[in-house]
C-alpha cells in the first residue's frame, strides 16, 4: 500500500468514496489536505471566505445528493464555515468539514490560530465534532459519516486532525464504499391500521415535507385516487404539482390555514417537522388524528399531539401504503373550495407584500422547467415561496431554519458546481436581497472564474424590508434598517461578470432569458417597485 502524508491520503480516500468536488481554502495549517487533491482527480473549488466554501457545499449536496465536503484551517477557518454548518444542521443537509487543529493547546497559548475549544465549537453546529488522534480513526469516522448520511437524517459532520498527524506518513485508507443500512419499512401492522383510518376517513389531509422531496414523483397520482387534500411545506414544494386539484400548496403558514386542517377528520404528515418555520404558530391546527411519518423519532414528541407515530422514510410509507389503498376512495374535498382558497391566500400575500406576486409571475414564465433556484432571506423569497408553482421537488432550496443571510449566491455556485456536466450548464439562479448579497458578495468573483452561467437576482429596496415592517408592526420606530448599497452594476461588471437593470416586467423575462445562454454569471438588479413601472 502506497505511503503518503496523512493529509493526501484522506483526498484519496475521499475520491475512493465518491467525491469529485472539495470546497476550501489553504492555509499553512491545512496545507497537507492539498498535497493529494489533484493526484486523487478531485477538484478544489477556491472560495473567497470559508463561509462562501460552507455554502457551496451545501449548494452542492442538495443539487446532486451528495454529500457537500469542505477543507478549513484550524480556528477562524472553522470558526468562518460555522454558520453554513448550522444551517446544514436545521436543513438536514449531508455535509462533511475536516479542520486541520493544533496538536497541544493546554500547556502552550498564543500559537496561530489557537482557540480554546475548537471541536466543542464544531459541536455547537453539527452533528458531532470529533478529534482523530491516529490515521485509523480518521478514515473510521470518514466512513462513519458516508455511512450515516446514507443511513439516517442527514446532517453535518466535523473532523478535526492535528497537523503533526497530518503531516506523518500513514497506509492508505482500505477501499470501501459506504454502507447503506436499511431503516426499515412500516410494519405491516401499522400500514394495515393507517389504510383503514385512511378508508374509513372523509377528509383526508396530507402534508409533504422536504424529507421526501428527493424522491416523491408519484405523490400526485395517490393523492388524486384517494381524492385527498394536501399541503407542502416550504421545503417539499413541487411533491405535489401545484395544479392538482385538492392542494391547498406551500400555504402553511397562512393562520386560516388552521382552520382547513381544523377542518381534517385525519392528517397524515411524512417527513416534516412541522416546525416554527413551516407553520409560523405554535400548533398545526387541531386534529381528530394526526398521523407523523419520519426517520427521526425526535419529531413525535414536538408538541403537535401526534396521535400514531411511525418511524420510516416518508417515501416508503407512501409507495407501502399505495400497495395497501389500490382503489379511489370518495371523500368530502371539494376542488372548487380548493380554488376560492388559494386565491384567498395569494391576494393576502400579495396585499402584505406588494409588487412581489407579479415579478414571481413574470420569473416563472421566463425560467425552463428543470431550473434550480437558490434563494436568500429576502422578501421577493418570503412571498414567491407561498406561491411559485414548481414543477419538480427539490428545486427551490432556501435557509429555512437557520435563517442565514448570505446564503444564496454561494450555495448557488455549489448548485451550478453539482449540475454542470462537461459544458453544459443545467438552469440554475440565485434571488438574494440588496442586503444579504453583500455578507457574501466576493464569492461572485468564484462564478466568474469558472465561468458558470448563473443568472444573480438582486432584489433592491436599499434597505432591511422586512425588519422595518416587523418594526413597525411592534410599534417600534423603524431603526438602522436603512443602508447605503453600492452600485451593484458597476459592482458586478468590477467582478467581470455581466450586469443589467430591467425596468419592466417583459425586459425582466428577457434578461433572465438571456443570462441563462450566456457563458458566465449576471448580475440582474431588479428593483422593488418594477411592477409599478412595466407597460
């Protein structure tokens, strides 16, 4: 077996694994993790912050599956990709960071990025942190983590190594692919008792959550046999197309939308948490059954008085139930409701946010079918995503949870990273706020340099929207939510990458048209009040 530094062979071992692509910056600490990168035919993605690196990966792993993986350097570096990390965790996004560490910080104090607890820090944000003290455990706990995303909810992992480990010649990694351990399908005993409930019920009411968006593409066809009523959250958007007649879409959060579960005399919920950030209340609404499907058991004791808990994929549940409930079922939903409902619901969003509704409207009608949209904490997304039809699962992909400003234009270059096949670039956008786009703007010089074709909405206000109207709801008076913004053009154009301001709605429609077939990224100013200026 071939000797080498053990910071090569982890690259090898990575590459055995499966992985193509490492995000990261070098440094004198982590330096010997690039010793074996190009040997091992990964490709290193240079981002201009590590938090620029964090969100790649992220981007990355939910455009292919995959998990994202990044290289930091020990104390800032870790530090800086804590926040991506984070939202890995809220997000269940499968991720892996190696940090290099010092090798002794307890005696010694005042060496190069020395911080006091730099894997308790990593712990504070992921899944676990750990320390490797030899080359055996680092490739175990590599593996371990492959084989957990694959096996469990996946969430980031961190590995530290110290450098003098780094730096000693160790054995090749043995090869091993990741096992994939079964979780187990629904007992035949709950699904037999599930399709009775479902049977005897006449107002069924699903909501998908974002645990089976990967895989959902028959959603649509049960719900319609079983004339069930459904939501999506956030994140499950486009499990059920947003045309089928008795989905009530990602309106969840609307307070009435209580009201319509209230109305549910059995609810059935796969792969959600059914959290603050899909509900934006404390409780779901009240239900006579309340049905929760997921991998993780923690869910079934959150406070939504679930009523029968069952621990398996949401994917499974339904494919096992659908064998079980072949016949179409009659039920009490009327689509005509449906309809007064949704439209209902987009005049209050479009009343609480206006001018929004009509830029989502006219960005639909200008983006292919198959494009991957990465969005920032921004009102354009705040609204859009109540609303925007998606025609496919997994394709709108926001900061839910953790709520990170900055996310979008990175995690949109690790997309475009992820789709990108030869020369062709699979459609893929990012939406950030005038505000946001600036936590993480250096990145854009990243699209540039590989030359991705990436079209970069700016939605300008020039200011923080949605804090001054949260502010001035509590009757505070509207403070520090004012900026002072760049001129984003020149900006983009000192970056090297094209940029427009369209000033109606159809020259919109055209530049997105046309920064999609343009070889490079495009910057796109869209200010708030287009929608009052299109002919």
């Amino acid at each position: 077996m071939t000797i080498r530094p053990l910071g090569a062979q982890i690259s090898h071992m990575l590459k055995d694994r499966g992985v193509d692509v490492i995000f990261g910056i070098p440094g004198v600490h982590n330096q010997e993790l690039y010793r074996g990168i190009e040997e091992a035919g990964i490709t290193h993605v240079l981002a201009r912050h590590e938090q620029g690196a964090g969100f790649m990966a992220d981007g990355y792993a939910r455009a292919t599956g995959q998990p994202g993986v990044a290289y930091v350097i020990s104390g800032p570096g870790l530090c800086n990709i804590m926040t991506p990390m984070g939202q890995a965790y809220s997000d269940s996004v499968p991720m892996l960071v190696i940090s290099s560490v010092l090798d002794e910080t307890a005696a010694t104090r005042g060496q190069l990025h020395q911080m006091k607890d730099q894997e308790g820090a990593g712990a504070a944000v992921c899944d676990w942190s750990v320390t490797a003290r030899t080359a055996e455990a680092a490739y175990a706990l590599i593996d371990r983590a492959f084989t957990e995303f694959h096996s469990a909810r996946p969430r980031p992992k961190h590995l530290t190594v110290p450098i003098k480990l780094l730096e000693a010649p160790a054995k090749a990694a043995a090869h091993a692919a990741a096992q994939t351990i079964p979780l187990g399908r629904p007992q035949d005993v709950q699904l037999c008792e599930l399709a009775s409930m479902l049977r005897r019920a006449k107002r069924p009411l699903f909501v998908f959550g974002g645990g089976g968006a990967r895989f959902m593409d028959f959603a649509d066809k049960v719900m319609r046999r079983w004339n069930a009523a459904s939501f999506t959250t956030y994140a499950g958007r486009g499990i059920v197309p947003a045309d089928s007649p008795l989905h009530f879409g990602s309106t969840l959060a609307r307070p009435s939308s209580a009201q319509v579960v209230e109305s549910a005399d059995l609810v059935v919920a796969l792969g959600t948490e059914l959290s603050e950030v899909d509900l934006w209340r404390d409780k779901m609404g009240k239900t006579a059954q309340l049905v929760r499907v997921d991998i993780d058991p923690e869910t079934f004791g959150d406070g939504q008085d679930c009523t029968f808990p069952i621990l398996a994929g949401a994917f499974d549940l339904l494919d096992d139930l659908d064998q079980h409930v072949t016949e179409t079922l009659e039920t009490d939903w009327s689509a005509d409701d449906v309809a007064k409902q949704r439209a209902k619901w987009r005049a209050e969003i479009d009343a609480e946010r206006p001018g929004i509704l009509p830029v989502a409207d006219a960005l639909k009608a200008a983006l292919p079918s198959d494009t991957m949209i990465y969005s920032d904490m921004t009102q354009f997304a705040y609204a859009a995503k109540e609303v925007y039809p998606m025609d496919r699962p997994g394709h709108w992909h926001h900061p839910y949870g953790f709520g990170t400003l900055g996310y979008a234009l990175p995690a949109a270059i690790g997309g475009a990273i992820g789709r990108r096949v030869g020369e062709t670039h699979a459609p893929t956008i990012a939406i950030a706020g005038d505000y946001g786009f600036q936590y993480t703007v250096q990145e854009l010089a990243v699209a540039v340099e590989l030359e991705l074709t990436l079209p970069i909405i700016i939605w300008d206000n020039g200011k923080l929207g949605e804090i001054e109207d949260s502010m001035v709801r509590a009757q505070i008076a509207p403070n520090a939510v004012i900026q002072r913004n760049p001129d984003f053009l020149k900006l983009a154009e000192a970056y090297g990458a094209a940029a427009t301001q369209p000033n109606t709605l159809a020259e919109f429609g055209q530049a997105i048209r046309t920064a999609l077939q343009t070889k490079g990224s495009t910057v796109i100013r869209v200010t708030s009040d287009i929608a009052l200026t299109s002919s």
